[in-house]
C-alpha cells in the first residue's frame, strides 16, 4: 500500500498544475495510481475503470496523450492509501450539517487534506487503516459518501462542467493536526444508524419492526438501495418472517427508493437464501446438542449414576 503522507504531499503538488496531462504523471511519479476519465466528468475512460489504475509512467503518459483533458480518478482504499468522505452539496442535499455533527463527534478529526469540489462540497482525505478493509457506502440522507476500497475519487485539478462552466478540484485546507485513519464502520453508524433487527416475538412487536426496517428501506438513495433491501429482508428471514411476507412488508418501500418489482423479488430472494443455510445450521446444532444431551442421561452408566447418588 502507498505511504498515506507521500499521497497526500503529491496531491498538494498536482493541485498547482494547470495541465492535467502534467498532474497525471507528477501523481503516477510519486507512487500514486491514476487512470483517466472523461473531460470534466466522472466516468473512466479504461475498461475496467479503476481497476485499471497504474502508476507506470509509459501507460499514464499514453492516456493523456490520447486525451490530454481526461480528469484524475484515483482508486481509494488501499490502492491508493487513502480513504476519502465526500460531503456532497447538490440540489436539496448538502450534507454538511451530518459533517459538523460527525466533527463535533470527533469522528473526522483525522482529515489530512481538504479538496473542494465543483458542486461546492468538499472531500476529506484520510489515511487507509493498513491491513483492513473498508469497503465504500453511501449515506445519502446524510449527503455523506465513503469512498474505500471498491471506489475512486476524481482528483485535483480535474474539472467538472455545470451550466456550460468548468470548475475545478481544489485543495482546500491541509490540517495542522494530527492525521489519523477514519473509522467508516462507526462514522456510518452515527451518519445513518440501521435499525435493530427484529425480535423473535410474534404480534404487534414484530409488525412494528418490521415497519421500521421498510421506513429505513425507503429513505436509501442509489448505490445503497439494493443492499439495504438484502440486509433488512436478511433480518427478517434470521427471525422467521415467510418470504412473502417479506416481500409484502420491504416491497413498497423498495419500489418507493427507485427499485423495480424484479429487483425487489431478485433480492429478496437473495436474501432467504444467503440465510437460510446459516439458519439451517443454527437448527442442526441445536439439534445435535439435543441428541448428546439425550444420548448421556439415557445411557446406562448415567442411569447407574444417578441411582448411586439417591
């Protein structure tokens, strides 16, 4: 994995170049994998996005030299070494409110850098923690991103284009205090806090449950809501719940989300059946547990026993 601090030092340097072409390769240069996206937009260029991220000099001067414009996308996680939050600031969303609160939290004290991006929202650079995962999500009703492993973030100074203008990446602020790793898992828990799972009661309890697990269903934006839906119907078939009546109970929320009846039924689905063996495991032991239970106070030597001690 890079140095975290080399990373961050080649993004201040990259951020004073007015040439992205020049910005690319003073990146790649400096140990930072980077691969081309489309001229003031997101998308990569390469085939497999960022899993095509290099930092040999020869494949990232050939890029931009075939498209001299392309924007910086860097794959975050241990790619890279960093980890990025994205407060997104964009039409009704602007998540910088969940931001102060997770600040005020001391939860992303840790930021080494601070970029500014087109929409007017910003990206925290963090360190990656080094030996551990931490996959990408997306807490939109926060208007919070995490971008870790299985993402990429678009570096200074790439370019977006809004209303027909081209706005820049901008490093922002770099922090004089300590730098340290953000804890993703905690940081989402406080953004967006699942809710409990439901409990192996019957009747009102379990209705009321399960109404909150379809009002947390419903709130999630995109790039969350399938995942969602799989975890909240995993919870319900952990607790009993028949598949239709799953389906019954997260369907409309899910349609309410933006996901289709198909994509509902595949997940759900999906669900029940990541679950199931696991239940059916839970039930086998038991089941064995209650068999050599049995099997010793049935047996002679234990009936023996238990007469010697009347």
């Amino acid at each position: 994995m890079p140095n975290p601090f080399d990373v961050l030092a080649a993004l201040i340097r990259a951020d004073g170049s007015p040439i992205l072409a020049v910005a690319a390769r003073s990146l790649a240069s400096a140990g930072v994998p980077v691969f081309p996206c489309l001229p003031g937009g997101k998308r990569p260029l390469t085939r497999r996005g960022f899993l095509d991220a290099s930092n040999e000099a020869a494949q990232v001067a050939a890029w931009w030299s075939r498209t001299p414009n392309a924007n910086i996308g860097i794959p975050t996680g241990a790619a890279s070494g960093v980890v990025v939050v994205d407060v997104d600031v964009h039409g009704p969303t602007d998540g910088r409110a969940a931001w102060n609160r997770a600040a005020d939290a001391g939860l992303v004290n840790g930021a080494g850098l601070l970029v500014h991006t087109p929409t007017g929202g910003t990206h925290a650079y963090f360190p990656a923690t080094p030996g551990t995962e931490q996959r990408s999500w997306q807490a939109a009703a926060a208007g919070i991103d995490f971008r870790g492993d299985g993402g990429y973030i678009i570096a200074p100074p790439s370019q977006r284009t809004i209303d027909d203008n081209a706005r820049r990446y901008r490093v922002a602020d770099i922090t004089a205090h300590a730098v340290s790793p953000v804890d993703a898992g905690r940081l989402r828990d406080f953004l967006d806090p699942r809710p409990a799972a439901p409990g192996r009661s019957s009747g009102c309890s379990m209705a009321v449950d399960a109404e909150r697990l379809a009002a947390w269903v419903a709130e999630r934006g995109e790039g969350e809501r399938n995942r969602s839906l799989f975890w909240a119907a995993c919870r319900l078939a952990e607790n009993g719940t028949s598949p239709g009546d799953a389906l019954d109970a997260l369907g409309a929320a899910a349609h309410s989300a933006g996901l289709s009846d198909r994509e509902i039924t595949t997940t759900v689905r999906s669900a029940y059946r990541a679950t199931q063996p696991a239940a059916e495991a839970q039930r086998h032991s038991r089941a064995r547990s209650e068999d050599r239970w049995c099997s010793r106070t049935d047996s002679p030597s234990s009936a023996a026993s238990g007469r010697a001690g009347l």
